[in-house]
C-alpha cells in the first residue's frame, strides 16, 4: 500500500481559511442572473463576522476539552528557523489542478442509506489528495445529526424559479469543511424536512427536480465555476439536462458532466405530465431518446445518461452487463447507443475507517503479521457475543446485507439446513423484506447456536463479523460494485461470491493447482452453484488449512483502497476537461 499524501486543502489558489472570509463578502445585485433564478444581496447582518477556525476546516485536530492551543512562534529569530528547517518539501504535481463539483442525495457521515454515501463520502476525500479542488453538494435533509449541522455555516440564499408556472423557492446554502473537501448543502424546509432522504416517488421527484436545479444555481451563485460536475444516481440525474437547458447561457456551461450510475434498477420514472410541471424543463427533452420512456412516463435517469459527457458505472464487468436485456432493466438498448461513453471504474474502501489494526470496534486489532492469532480471538468473542457454540473449529460464514431479492437470499435460505452441517456456523445482520428477515429468525431457532440472526444494522456488530467470520457471503443476483467482499478481504474474511459485477472484477476464484486466487465464486444463479462453492470454501478450510491462511494474508495484502479508483477518476477528469 503506497504512503498517504497529506495535503493543505486549496480551494481555487486559496487556503481553506482565506475563501472563507472571501465567501463570507457581499454578493452585489451586478451579479449575473440564471434565467429562472432570482439572486438577493446578502443583508450585512447576515453575514458571519469571523473567519471559520481551522479546527472545523479539517486541518488539524480539535483540542480535547480543557487543552488549550499551542502558542503560535513568534515572527523571526531561531524559532522561525528551526521551524523553515523542520517544514516538509512541498507537494509537486505533474498533472494539472482539476475542480470537481460532486451532487448526489447522501454522504456518509451526515446521511447514509447504501453504498452511494460511502462513495460520496471516500472518493471526494481521495480525490483531494490527488490535487483536486472539490465541492459536494447535499441536501439538506433534517434527519442530518445536529452534531454536523451545528457546524454549518451560512453561505447565503436566493430563490428560484422551478415550475413550469414560474413558482419561486428558498434556495439556503450552508458549508461544512472536512478533510479538505467543502460540502455545500441545499437548504429548503419544504423539500427536505422529512425523517428520511427517500419517501416514495410521489414526495421524491419534486424534491431531486428542485436539487438538482438547486446544486446548479447555488454553483452560480457563489461564482464557483468546475471543470468538472460529477452527479450520482437518478437523483441528480437532471443536473445535465438543467446544464445543457436552462443554464446554457452562464459560465457553468464550460463544465463537462459525468453521471455514475450505482444501480440502475433505481431510475425516477414518473408520469410525463408531473416531471415536467415540476422540472420546469422544456418540451423537446421529453423525447424518446432522452427523457420519455414508454408511451407517456418520463425517466429522470435516462435523461441524464442523454445529456451527460461521460457515462460511469462502478465496476467495469456491470458497466458490460447493463448493456443485456436481462441485467439492463429495460435501459439496455440505451446503454448499447451510449456506450461509447460509458465506462466502468471499480469502487474502494476507506483505511481511515476500515483497517483491522486500528478498528476501534474490534475485540484484538490484527495486522497481516498476526492475523492467524488475533482472528482466532476475534472468532471466538464473536461466538459467545451472539450465543453461538464456542468452538474453535467451526467454520462462520458471514452475511452482511440488505435482505433483498437483489442479494440472492432466496438461494440461501433454500439451502441453509444443508449449510448447517455440525461443522459450520451463520451469522447474518441486516434488514430488508419480511419473509426474508421471518426466514432467518426461524432458522435461528431451529439452529440455535449455530445460527444466529441480527435483524437490525449495527455499525459495531458489523465490524466484528468481518474480523471474526472465516468467510463472508455474497451469492447476489447482481451486484454493480458491492464493498462488503472488499472490506472482507481487507480484515482477512475470504469471500464467497458469485460471479457478477463489481463481484466478479475483485473476487479471483481460488485455483487449488497453482494456489492462486483470493476466494470462491460461482457462475449461474442457481442454489446447487452456490451450495457448492460454501462446501469448496469448507472443505479447504478443514483440510488444507496452511494453503487457506496463505489466502487469508493474500487477501489482507491486496489493495482495495480508494487510491487506484480515485487516479482513475482523475485521468477521466483530465481528459475531459482538455
């Protein structure tokens, strides 16, 4: 794994602290104004008198309660010198500084649902150390923990135009810095003050059509001009289509857009009539080849992919299959006339969060030094925290999931009683669909002690499985990217998987001639398939135990950090940019 670079945040050839006061100056009524956007000079009362600390900026640690912050070096003398001689070299970069405006419906750690906050949250963060300048736009739902939102700070408001009948709506801009990364949330009550980011269609499609016009106009109006506009899923999928529309005229049309698609069974399809009401976008964008789908819905998502420069997806094998009628959900002749933009770039994990020695979750941290000790620790604290029989020589399998069809959990519990053999244990944490969840609380206690079923999701338990499962399942029926096979290899757990998406390009089948491989797959989604690669995995692990902790360290080995991905990105961005 290659050293980290740290880097002080910049933001357009400013110091984080420096834009801040800069941010925090009058916007004038000379302004330029986007049609359908209204812009009002910020009262001088409402503005923030003082400069954001740089302990919330990111760039360095608050002090603990009760410290005191060290003294500043008085100008000159040996102090000074002593401090010049102790400097670290500054970062060089061959590649050119690039601004990316990230717009997606959640972050992690301020809202998180699935794999997309994950991403929101990590690639923006890699990409800073990758000098990229880079901006996330979020919206600001209530449900957001007021330990964040206390920190925000004003940034100014206008309103804007959004209907087709011209109606006007509070657009809020609130910052939070972290990491080096600016996250701009939208603020307007009447949109986002429910419990939950996602409701159901009827309360989302005005909600992600006024965010994604919303992200645009609050780029404008702050007079913060990307290169790049990365947007993520239907959610922000208008924002090209709002670019190439409604804001042609203004200095964000030199942007080039990219919009990543993280699963495509989730598209905004709606009625014609009420997107385009409450879009406000005009007739000719509701066309076959862009937004309209069928005889009179609209599809928010096809319309991105339309308008968009580039097209990603989050594994290169997915970005291959959506382009079949069986994993395409109806887009795939689409996908097919835009394939040449489409392309496919694996996700990673953050080490920040997800390192087995330094996991503050865990029972023992390990290393790949001792890992066959402490994960045996870790095994057995697993067994007696969740009531299983204790026993060294059991092999657990994991199963850490959304219980959904899309997950392939209707092989596994066809198969469960042949899996609980005697020699083997299940534990499994997650929600989702109730026959799913009734199906593991009834083989839990028809299996009691060797099967154990955590209906709930618990960021704590979750770690412990990954550090003290032997293997972790993941038979989905598809799967665009999946993290959980990552974060399993990265703490040692060898992965049980089918061959599908991002499965299938992180996932090498395990080759008992040469002894090569990281884990063990399966092709065909049938439960025989599946079956059999657990009794390959079981059968290894009981009998050829030195090969299995050879892949045990191959597996903690391997890189699946941001790092790879994040460079990827980059290169995408500099050659669109060009």
């Amino acid at each position: 794994m290659s050293k980290k670079k740290h880097v002080k945040p910049i933001r357009n050839g400013k110091t984080s602290s420096e834009t801040t006061a800069a941010g925090h100056e009058d916007k004038t009524a000379e302004k330029s104004i986007v049609k359908g956007v209204i812009e009002e000079p910020r009262a001088e009362e409402r503005q923030v008198a003082e400069v954001i600390p740089e302990t919330l900026l990111g760039l360095e640690a608050p002090a603990a309660a009760g410290e005191e912050a060290p003294a500043a070096e008085s100008a000159g003398g040996a102090g000074e010198s002593a401090a010049l001689e102790a400097a670290p070299p500054e970062e060089r970069y061959i590649s050119p500084r690039k601004s990316v405006a990230f717009i997606g419906s959640e972050c992690y750690p301020f809202v998180k649902t699935g794999g997309l906050g994950d991403v929101m949250y990590a690639l923006p963060k890699a990409l800073v150390k990758q000098n990229c300048d880079v901006k996330v736009i979020l919206p600001r739902y209530k449900c957001i923990p007021w330990e964040y939102q206390q920190k925000m700070i004003y940034s100014g408001s206008f309103h804007m135009d959004l209907c087709a009948d011209g109606r006007a709506f509070y657009v809020g801009i609130m910052e939070y810095v972290w990491d080096g990364v600016v996250y701009d949330f939208i603020d307007n009550e009447e949109f986002f003050s429910s419990g939950n980011p996602y409701t159901n269609l009827i309360d989302d499609i005005p909600k992600y059509c006024y965010f994604a016009k919303a992200a645009l106009a609050a780029l404008n109006y702050m007079d913060w001009i990307p290169d790049i506009i990365h947007c993520h899923d239907w959610q922000a999928a208008l924002v090209p289509v709002y670019l190439r529309t409604q804001f042609v005229n203004t200095k964000l049309t030199a942007a080039k857009t990219i919009l990543t698609i993280h699963n495509l069974r989730f598209q905004g399809i709606y009625d014609i009539p009420t997107i385009r009401y409450w879009s406000g976008l005009p007739d000719y964008v509701f066309n076959k080849d862009a937004l309209k789908v069928k005889y009179k819905d609209a599809n928010m998502l096809k319309g991105g992919l339309a308008y968009a420069n580039i097209i990603t997806t989050v594994s290169p094998t997915y970005a291959g299959e959506i382009q079949s009628a069986y994993y395409g959900e109806t887009l795939d002749a689409h996908m097919r006339y835009h394939s040449g933009k489409l392309r496919g770039i694996v996700n990673g994990i953050d080490y920040d969060i997800w390192n087995p020695d330094t996991d503050a979750r865990l029972y023992e941290n390990y290393n790949i030094t001792n890992v066959l000790d402490k994960k045996k620790e870790n095994k057995r604290r697993l067994q007696e925290e969740l009531g299983l029989v204790q026993d060294d020589h059991k092999f657990v399998i994991g199963l850490i999931s959304r219980l959904t069809n899309q997950k392939g959990l209707d092989l596994v519990t066809s198969i469960l009683p042949q899996i609980v053999d005697g020699h083997t244990q299940i534990v499994v944490l997650g929600t989702g669909d109730r026959n799913y969840e009734d199906a593991f609380r009834y083989y839990e206690h028809a299996c009691k002690g060797d099967v154990c079923s955590n209906i709930m999701y618990d960021e704590t338990r979750a770690h412990r499985i990954y550090a003290g499962a032997d293997a972790l399942l993941v038979p989905s029926r598809f799967e665009p990217c999946g993290l959980t096979q990552l974060i399993a290899m990265h703490y040692g757990t060898v992965p049980i998987v089918r061959e599908t998406g991002g499965l299938k390009d992180t996932v090498e089948p395990y080759n008992m001639f040469f002894n090569t491989g990281n884990g063990f797959t399966f092709d065909r989604y049938e439960a025989g398939l599946l079956l059999d690669a657990i009794n390959r995995a079981k059968t290894f692990y009981f009998e050829n135990r030195w090969c299995w902790d050879e892949m045990v360290q191959r597996d903690m080995d391997k890189d699946v950090s941001w790092e790879n991905s994040a460079k990827q990105y980059k290169d995408l961005y500099l050659d669109l940019a060009r």
